[in-house]
C-alpha cells in the first residue's frame, strides 16, 4: 500500500514538473559548444533566458559554436533553430561561431512580432563591442534584457513597426539643414556684393554696338516625343509572401 502511494506521488510530482515547462523547452536555452562561458556564467544566463522564455512564452536562446563548417551563419542558424527547437516556434536566437567571428540574430513567430527587421541592428549595435572585447557573459546578457523589454511591449499591443521613426530625429535633420543652408546662402550673398540691380538691360549694351537691319523667322526643327499606351494587364500577380522569420548578423 506504501508503495503504491509512493508511486502516485512521484507520478503527480513529474506531472506538474511537466506542466509549469513550456511545449518549447524541449531543448536548452543556452548551448556553449564553443565553451566561452564559465560554469557560474553559464548558470546564471541559463537562469536569465529561461525566465523571459516562460514568461512570455518564446525561445529566447543563445547558441555559440567553434565553426559553421563551410555554411553561412544565416543558413546555420535557420537549420539550427529548426531542428532544435522547431521551424515555427516563437522565439528569438542568437548564434555566435568563433573561428569566423560572426553572429546572427534569427526571429521568428513572436520574436519576430517584437523585434522587427530594423529593431534588430538596434540590439545587436548595444552588444558586439562586447562580443569583440571578449566579454560574452555582458553581450549575452544585454541581449536577453533587450530581448525582454521587446517583448514585453509586444505583449501590451506596443510592439515598433516597421515603419517607425523618431520625430525626434526629424527635428535634428531639419535643423542641421537648416543651419548648411544658411551658410551657403551667406558665401553666395557675399560674393554678389559689387553687384548692384539696374532699371534698364541698356546699361549692359555698349552703345552702337548693335544694329537691327533686317528681321526673318525661319523654322529649324521640331521635337516629337511618342509614348506608349499603358497595357491593361488584368493578371493577378504578385509576390510570395514570405513567413514570419527575420534576422540579421555582421562580424565582431
């Protein structure tokens, strides 16, 4: 009877271990194959990255490796991701291979919903000085603070499109503009100051100069300019629309 209870009760145990786990978690948020962190780092990004992962629901992983084996570190990371923790799961997932000192930052699903395109080059420009001095343990945990404050907007319906911009930069480059033309308009103005406006064209004629003694008009040429009329085309063409995964990368 004891053990019978004792096996319910590891049973009931291992189920609510399963249940608080995300479906994604089937594979490691954190993969140092390339072994650039410490044990204690290692411990304490894996922490990191599996909290914002079970929070929001997502992949948020980093994956270092010593060589891309004649691959590019774009098609790596997608056939990476892909295997590991699914072709269509939510997350984002930065790829890091030493030997040819690239990175990739591949979205996709949600990821791709919190950090768009042009959002990406904002992440990674606040970590590769870190990724190039060395300290990786700093530019993976910027990433994931990144990652999460992304995500969380996205989360409250504030996730940046696309198109965004700061009007604030607007102000800057009017003003900027502003300020390079008044300087040339000021070179201009100050070169033009023996200039002096006249009532009549007479003052630039030399007197007897010019004599009109016979008037003609006499047609030289002419120009035809042919256009051609617009095809109606009533194809419904268009792209393929691609899927929901970003990414970009460089060098560090």
């Amino acid at each position: 009877m004891k053990q019978k209870r004792l096996f319910v009760l590891l049973i009931s145990l291992v189920l609510c271990v399963i249940s608080v786990l995300p479906v994604s978690a089937a594979y490691p948020y954190l993969v140092d194959n390339a072994d650039i962190l410490s044990d204690r780092e290692e411990s304490e990004l894996l922490s990191e990255l599996t909290k914002i992962s079970r929070e929001y629901g997502v992949n948020l992983a980093v994956v270092t490796v010593e060589s891309l084996d004649g691959s590019s570190i774009e098609s790596y990371a997608n056939d990476f991701y892909d295997t590991n923790y699914g072709a269509k799961a939510d997350g984002v997932m930065l790829l890091l291979s030493m030997e040819e000192r690239e990175y990739w930052l591949l979205t996709e699903g949600f990821g791709t919903t919190a950090i768009p395109s042009k959002r990406i080059d904002y992440i990674t420009d606040r970590f590769v000085s870190d990724l190039s001095d060395g300290y990786y343990a700093s530019a993976f945990s910027t990433y994931a603070e990144l990652c999460e404050e992304h995500f969380e907007k996205a989360a409250n319906g504030e996730a940046y499109s696309e198109t965004e911009f700061s009007f604030q930069y607007v102000l800057i480059g009017f003003a900027i503009g502003a300020v390079i033309a008044f300087i040339i308009v000021s070179i201009m103005k100050s070169q033009l100051k023996t200039v002096r406006m006249q009532p009549m064209a007479r003052s630039y004629i030399r007197d007897g100069s010019f004599v009109l003694t016979r008037e003609h008009d006499r047609f030289l040429y002419r120009n035809v300019t042919k256009r051609a009329k617009p095809k109606d085309n009533n194809s419904s063409g268009g792209s393929k629309s691609g899927g929901s995964r970003g990414g970009g990368g460089g060098k560090f």
